[in-house]
C-alpha cells in the first residue's frame, strides 16, 4: 500500500480508496488548485483530510455550516487527530487560545467560518501558521449562480496574499457547469484539475408520483418498502403531524427539526441510526453530516426549492450500493405554490429595510457602531416584538445576510467549556489554600486532559453524578473558581446568533443592490422551474435529468425510474425511440397533421411510429385538437 493508503487504513480502517478519491489526493497532495465535484455519500472530507495527514503543517478548512464543523471536529478527534473549529459564538479569550494553539500547538485541521476570514486578528496569526493546504467545503456557495451562495465566500481567495504557492482544494456535492466554471474563477485557480464523480446512482430509483391525497400514499410506500427511510416536509409542524399520523397506524416513526433542543434532537437522530425508529419525519434540517447506509427510501411530500436540494436530500438513500429508492409526491397544487414561494423569499426592498432596522433596536445598537459584534437572537420574539410576520423576517434577514451585513446562524447548542488561566504550580498553591476545593480541581484534572492549554468542553450533570456533589454545588464551585480568575468557565447557551458584519447603518446608506436582488430572485425562479419540470415530465429519465442539470451530457436511461418502465413497454431502444421522438417533434411544430399522415411522413416503420404517437398522447406531449389533427402541446 502506498502512503495515503496507510493513512486510510490507519484512521478510518478502510484498504482503498472509491471512485475518484486518490485522484482527487493526489493532485491536490503535488501542489495543484483541484476542483472535486462529489455527490453526496461520495466521501468529500477524505479528499481534503488524508492529503493533510500526508504533508506536515496544517490544513486550514472553510465551512458555512457550524453544525457540519461541529460534527467533522469531533470525529476527526475520535480518531486521534487534532483538529479545532472558530466560528460565531465563541468568547474572544476562547478565539485567542484557539489561535495560540494552531500556531504554537499541534494542530492538524482549523475548520473556520468565511466570515472570519476578514477578521484583522485571524488574518495576523494566520501569517504565524504553517498551513499545508486551503479546503474550501460547500464551494458553490462562492458563486452567484449557485444555489446557497454567501458573499462572504468571496473573501477566501484573499487568503492568497497570507499564503502564497499553498495548494487550494474546494469541494462541492452540488454544481451546475456554470458554477464550476465560477468556483474556479472566484478562488483564482492556476491551471486547476477538475475531477468530477458521476451524478448517476445506479442503485438509487427516481419515482414520482402524481397523487392527490399525498398521506395516503406514503402509507403506500411505507408498506410496500422495507428498511428505514426519512419523510422530508417544508414545516416544522407538519413534521410533528405526519409522525403522529404514522405512529397511531403502528409505525417506528418519530419527527425532527431545527427547533427540538440539542438533547432532543441526538436522542432521536441515534434512535433512527440504530434502528429503534424506523421513519423520520424531518425538515430539510436533518441529514447533513449523517452517514446511515442502509437508508432504503427516502419521500419527499413537499417540493423542494432546487434540484440541488432534491439531489443532496434524496442521495442520503442507499449509501451502502443496494436498491433504494427517492420517491417525489406531486400534485397540481405544488406548481400554484411556486409564486407563493418567490414572493415569501423575496419581500420587497422596503420590507428588507424595514427588518433590517428593527433588528438594529432590538439589539439596541446605535447607528454607525456593530461591526464585528456578536448578539443572542430569538427570531419568534423578535417578530412578536415588532409585529413582523416570520417567514418575511426571517427571509429578509437571509437577504441581507447575501448582501453582506449580516450572518444569521441557526440555533446553536454551545456546550458548557472551562479554561485554567493558572499554571500547575499556581493551582497547586491555590488547593493548598482551599482545602474545600481541591477534590473538586483533582477531578476536573483527572477527567479534562489538556484544560491548562484549551478550552474543554463539560457536562455539569456529569461531574455532579462522579463527584457526588449536588448540581448546585457544581455550578457554584465553577462559579467561584471562574470569579476567583483560576479557571474561565463558559455556561452552555442555546440560541441562534447574529453577527453585524458592518456597522449599523441608516436606511439612506442601506442599498439592496436591485440588479443583485432582480438575479437572486430569477435565479431562485429558474431552479423552482427547473424542479417542476422533474416532476411534471413525463419523458424523461428521472436519473437522465438530474445528471444532465448538473452537466453530465453523456449518461444513458436508468431503466428503472417510473418514466423508464413506462418506456420500456414499447419495446424499442432509446436511439430507436429519440429518432422518431425527434422527428414528430419537428414535424408537428411546423403544423398540426392528421395521424395519417404524421406517420407517413417520419419515414420510420409504421406500427413503431405509432408506438411512440400514443406514449407521447398519454404523457401529454401531443394532444388532439378540435378538427381531429394531432399539435404538440408540450412546453418541456
């Protein structure tokens, strides 16, 4: 085995590597600006860690998603490695030790938020550090044209200047070609590899259903489907109904969504992981950075706003290679919602400036001052306070958060963390004196190895349970200690945040960029329409349009999708059927003809042409009208 496959077989147990993976590792690992387009399930974060592991200094790792940071942090810590995250939250003392660390400290992996990227003190250090590697998670979120885009993204090629000749490595699940292109661009590649992993899930079935009665189906499904499965729906209400509906029919079902506590939210994550829930009825807030397997169907009851959300969320099905299934639920409502969905998050610029100063009194921030801070935010308070409807403020705030002022992050569970700010002999002399504390300080010393350089998280519940000390005790001793200046100690908090990334400003120096704002919203209209077209076409390869959209020009029919088997019954191949396709296409939009002569004048075999005249009148593709001659009446 070579060297990367030591590291594989060393920390992750594996012997080899999948697909494009060592291609991607390698290039990046000799120094080039590597682009890896991956889908979800394919193993991006081995892409940028193994190489990391293989080169000596650190690998700077830039993520939008503070949960995703969270959760990579820890599992790169389980398998004996070091690795940190700083993002929105943290105390400055906990930034500077963070810091401190990575320059001075054995730090492998520093995950960070974009934002942070602009900070003067992140940027002073950063020159200290010897960074090995620059990867860039979610990348599309650098382009305009992508779906998640994030001003803040475009900062990172900045870090050139702090880095020259450091390799850059960005990784996406979820490009178009045009965002491919701009990735590429916006970080400033050198004649840059691009690797790109087929889109197509050869395992994973495309279904959509056309059903009115969208509950009833799911019962449908759940029956005839064996293994777990998550039910993916636009509200957190309706989370709670559906699983509610599930549970009182005898199915293992539970709900999941971003409002649950963080004890809430695990305990039911690990019961559908293990198995002890079959379903799970969930937001699109659940999934991201879980790697269950055996995910057999995966149903979508509502309409998802992209294909890029369609095709993350539905590849959590089946990542152990069997036969599983992506079902969409689809009915003539879903396209009338379409124009409620733009205007609900798109609200007028007024409306945007008028949350936007809202926000600033209900933080109390004067004008002109703001930046760089970091404020608790509760979003239900906030809009029962001003009498501002939800989901105009909450799309208002992501507004300006595209445009810069802001960065809202979703609700945080910040675990409580202790520091020493003593040395051991200073601690020594201090337990002398305080006979009274020091079985407590042994044991915060016995069980939080390495408190004297890093902040260590803690569990309160815990330390009362081995001490035998009463909780109140616990939190008064930390109390005490931290007051005392031995120790910092940080209570857990649960609340989403708002940074100021300006000052505050008045609603004369406040502009919404309106050509920015016009192209947000068309492009934002383009993928809804792209994502209706999945589901209103009824000729075309489910698994064939999703790889088309994100670029792929030479995939074939899956053969398995429902517009597949429909296919399949007339019994001729695709080049077969596409010739004749093409033909009465061309034939009928230059004028409407008889069936008669239609057929005669393809100059295909009758009976085939026949064939595919009546597939395309029961797919809606060609109708016939009043004076009994057949038109072409589809738009896709």
């Amino acid at each position: 085995m070579g060297k990367f496959e030591d590291i594989l077989k060393q920390y992750w147990g594996y012997t080899s590597f999948r697909s494009i993976q060592l291609d991607i590792i390698e290039s990046v690992y000799s120094g080039n600006d590597t682009l890896a387009l991956m889908p979800t399930g394919g193993g991006k974060s081995i892409t940028f860690q193994v190489p990391a592991l293989a080169m000596e200094g650190m690998s700077l790792v830039i993520s939008p998603l503070i949960a995703l940071m969270k959760d990579q942090v820890e599992n790169l810590r389980k398998r004996g490695i070091n690795a940190i995250a700083i993002y929105s939250g943290m105390t400055s003392h906990e930034i500077d030790v963070a810091l401190d660390n990575c320059i001075y400290g054995n730090i492998k992996f520093l995950y960070v938020s974009p934002e942070r990227l602009t900070t003067a003190i992140f940027r002073e250090r950063l020159r200290k550090m010897k960074v090995c590697m620059v990867a860039v998670d979610e990348a599309h979120c650098i382009s305009q044209w992508g779906y998640d885009f994030r001003p803040s993204y475009l900062k990172v090629a900045e870090l050139r200047d702090v880095l020259p000749n450091i390799p850059f490595l960005a990784v996406t699940a979820t490009a178009t070609p045009e965002v491919v292109n701009d990735i590429q661009e916006k970080l400033h590649f050198q004649n840059g590899k691009v690797f790109r992993m087929s889109f197509v899930r050869d395992n994973l079935v495309y279904l959509v259903r056309n059903v009115e009665d969208k509950e009833k189906y799911l019962f449908k499904i759940i029956e005839n489907i064996r293994g777990s499965g998550i039910v993916y729906v636009r509200n957190r209400n309706k989370t709670k109904e559906i699983a509610l509906m599930l549970q009182r029919a005898g199915h293992a079902a539970d709900f999941y969504h971003a409002g649950l506590s963080m004890e809430m939210r695990n305990a039911r994550q690990n019961d559908w992981q293990t198995g002890k829930t079959r379903i799970i009825v969930a937001t699109n807030a659940f999934g991201m950075g879980i790697d269950k397997p055996d995910v057999r169907f995966v149903v979508h009851i509502d309409l998802p706003d992209s294909p890029e959300a369609y095709f993350q969320e539905a590849g959590r099905a089946g990542r152990d290679q069997k036969l599983s299934y992506a079902v969409l639920l689809y009915n003539e409502s879903d396209s009338l919602k379409v124009e409620q969905r733009l205007e609900a998050n798109f609200p007028p610029t007024d409306e945007i400036k008028r949350v936007y100063q809202a926000l600033g009194s209900y933080l109390n921030i004067a004008y002109g001052a703001g930046k760089g801070e970091v404020y608790d935010f509760n979003l239900i308070d906030f809009c029962t306070t001003y009498k501002l409807n939800m989901v105009v403020a909450y799309n208002s705030l992501k507004i300006l958060e595209q445009e810069g002022y802001i960065e809202l992050t979703d609700e945080l569970d910040n675990p409580s963390r202790i520091m020493f700010l003593v040395n051991k002999q200073e601690l020594y002399r201090y337990q002398v004196a305080h006979a009274d504390m020091d079985k407590f300080i042994k044991i915060l010393l016995r069980m939080l190895p390495g408190v004297f350089s890093q902040y260590v998280r803690i569990d309160e519940q815990f330390l009362s349970k081995i001490s035998g000390l009463p909780i109140d005790r616990i939190y008064d001793n930390l109390k005490t200690l931290s007051r005392q200046k031995i120790l910092n100690y940080i209570p857990k908090k649960r609340t989403p945040l708002v940074v100021f990334l300006r000052e505050r400003l008045d609603d004369k120096n406040l502009r919404i960029e309106p050509e920015r704002y016009q192209m947000l919203r068309k492009r934002y209209l383009d993928r809804m329409n792209a994502m209706l077209e999945y589901a209103q076409s009824q000729s075309k390869c489910r698994s064939q349009f999703l790889s088309e959209y994100f670029g792929e020009t030479d995939s074939f029919r899956c053969g398995k999708c429902d517009v597949c088997t429909a296919r399949n019954e007339l019994d001729m191949s695709k080049y077969e059927f596409d010739n004749i396709l093409d033909k009465v296409k061309a034939l009928l939009q230059k004028s409407p003809l008889t069936p008669e002569i239609l057929i005669d004048s393809t100059g295909f075999n009758p009976d085939r042409v026949a064939k595919v005249i009546r597939y395309l009148q029961d797919t809606g593709k060609i109708s016939l009208n009043s004076q009994g001659l057949l038109e072409w009446t589809s738009r896709r």
